[in-house]
C-alpha cells in the first residue's frame, strides 16, 4: 500500500532500504514477517525497475535467509520464494533461484521441503518441465534414496502432491519406479507409508492408471521370495481395493489373495484372512467368486494348525 502511495522514487530511494532492514533484522519474528512479505513487495515494485531493484538489493537478503538459523524464518521464505520466477524469468530463474530452490529441498526443516515442493508449478510455468527434471528432480530422488529412513519418508509423504504438480506422464517417467522400490524397503515405516501412498496415487491418477501401471506389480510381489515383501503384497491390496472399488477389487486383485492363502508362512496365511475380512465390505457378497472360493478359503483357513491364522479365518468369516 505504501509502495502505490508514494510512488516508484520514494519506494526505490526509502523502502527498499527499509525493507532490507527488515530482512536483515536481529529479531528472527522480524525476518519472518519480511520474508513472507518478498513476493508481494517484489510484485509491487515498478515494472521499469522491478527486475533491477530485486537483483541488486533484494536477492542478496533473500539468499542470506536461505540459510537463516531460524526455521520460521526459512519457512516463510520457502512459502513464497517460488513466486519470484514469474517475476525475473528463465534465465534469472535457473542462474539465481534455482541453486536456492535446491538448498531450500534439502533443508532439515519439514516444513520448508513442502513449501518448496508445494510450489513447484510456479516454476515449472517459467523454467518448463524439461529444465525441472533436469535441475531439482535429481535433488528429490537423492532424498529419496537417503541412507537415513526418516529422510526418505518425509519424501514419500511428498510424493501424491507432487505428482499433482508434475502429472501423470512425467510422474510415470521419473518417479514411478522409486515408489515401486519402497514398496519393498528394509525399514518397515517406509513400507507402510509407501503402500499408504499408493492409494493417494490411484486416487490422484483414477483407475485405469492403477490397472495399467500399479496392480501388475503388486500382484508379482505375492511370487516375492521374501515374505516380508509377500505380506507388503496384502497390505497393498487393502488400500487399492479401496480406491479401485468392487470390480477391479474382484477381477485383478482377490484372485492373487486367494492364491497366497497356501502360502508357507504362517504370517502370510493369516493376513490373507484380514485382507480378505477388509475387502468384504468392498465385495459384493452375492458374487459367484465369493461363493464358491472366498468362503471355501476362509474354511480351509479356519483349519489351519497355526493358531493365529485359526484366529484371523474366524474373524473373516463372520464378515461373509
């Protein structure tokens, strides 16, 4: 409002200054209310100037905050910065802003990889697709592919959201694969989170993406020589059915849990009875498959001479 009261000279000579004293203030409550203030400031500024007022004063307190000690601070900056492309451009994008974006997605704060992922079609609209995959996508799938598990799983929780900015060809492309490698991580929590995220994706994606590009490889993971990985095959059935609803659930999916019911793991057995209690309220209990095979299946399991599976048919059966 200041800006448009007293015009470009007086903004240019007063409040830039001011602002960058703002930026650069002691009090970390300061900074993070001018950070969050950069885009609208920037926008604000005289289009005869704007470029040059940004490059010479503003960026250099912007990249000191990139790094800023406070979390808040980086987090407002994260939840803005990204607006800055379509004001400077490609060539200013890529030279300036995206080293900064790439600091921003490797940053211990949270919050600050969501805002910076969150915003990533601000970016892609200026840079394009080609030059995002080649700049910050190799920066995701290195936090992807961390050594440590919890930075791989803030990246999985990433992942339906941006597969809603990237769409559904590039997703294939660049990102499918590694949340097919998850899937079958040592570390339990990815697996679980990894499965979770399946469902968010077919939800995203709709079903004849899930049919063409997810349930075939879950369906081989059931042959899976680890049995960790077979009940990872479960798992995922569960949310899928879900998402893909009755006929789906019937054709391509119950067959494989129906299969895996003579699993020789104990652990798999039984939760081929919880998978099969799950999806009964998705199945249509007056099918011809779940007359003559589900409900065989469950008695066989009720026979099991483990106790644990005896237990989970029991349980199955009252649902059919």
């Amino acid at each position: 409002e200041l800006q448009a009261a007293v015009g470009k000279e007086i903004t240019k000579t007063d409040l830039v200054p001011a602002f960058q004293s703002l930026l650069k203030d002691c009090e970390a409550e300061v900074r993070a209310a001018a950070a969050h203030k950069v885009k609208d400031f920037c926008l604000a500024l005289d289009k005869s100037v704007q470029e040059q007022v940004i490059m010479t004063h503003l960026l250099p307190c912007v990249k000191e905050l990139v790094t800023d000690a406070n979390q808040h601070v980086k987090s407002a900056l994260a939840s803005v910065i990204m607006g800055l492309s379509p004001i400077l451009g490609k060539t200013n994008t890529i030279e300036h802003l995206l080293p900064l974006f790439l600091s921003q997605l490797k940053d211990e704060c949270p919050e600050v990889r969501l805002n910076i992922i969150s915003n990533l079609d601000c970016v892609n609209e200026v840079i394009g697709i080609q030059q995002l995959s080649q700049s910050l996508l190799p920066a995701i799938v290195e936090l992807a592919e961390d050594t440590k598990w919890r930075v791989r799983l803030a990246i999985i929780e990433y992942m339906p959201l941006l597969a809603g900015q990237l769409g559904v060809d590039f997703f294939d492309e660049k990102l499918n694969s590694l949340c097919m490698t998850w899937l079958i991580d040592h570390v339990f929590a990815i697996r679980e989170a990894a499965t979770n995220n399946l469902k968010k994706l077919v939800e995203k994606f709709g079903t004849d993406w899930a049919q063409q590009t997810v349930i075939p490889k879950v369906v081989a993971m059931s042959r899976d020589q680890n049995y960790l990985h077979r009940m990872t095959c479960l798992f995922c059935i569960n949310v899928l059915a879900e998402a893909c609803g009755a006929d789906i659930t019937e054709r391509q999916l119950l067959p494989t849990v129906l299969t895996m019911a003579t699993d020789n793991v104990a652990n798999v057995r039984f939760n081929v009875a919880k998978t099969l209690q799950h999806i009964a309220a998705i199945l249509p209990n007056t099918t011809t498959q779940v007359q003559t095979q589900v409900r065989p299946c469950i008695e066989k399991l009720n026979a099991d001479s483990d106790f644990d599976v005896r237990y989970y048919a029991s349980e199955a059966a009252m649902a059919y």
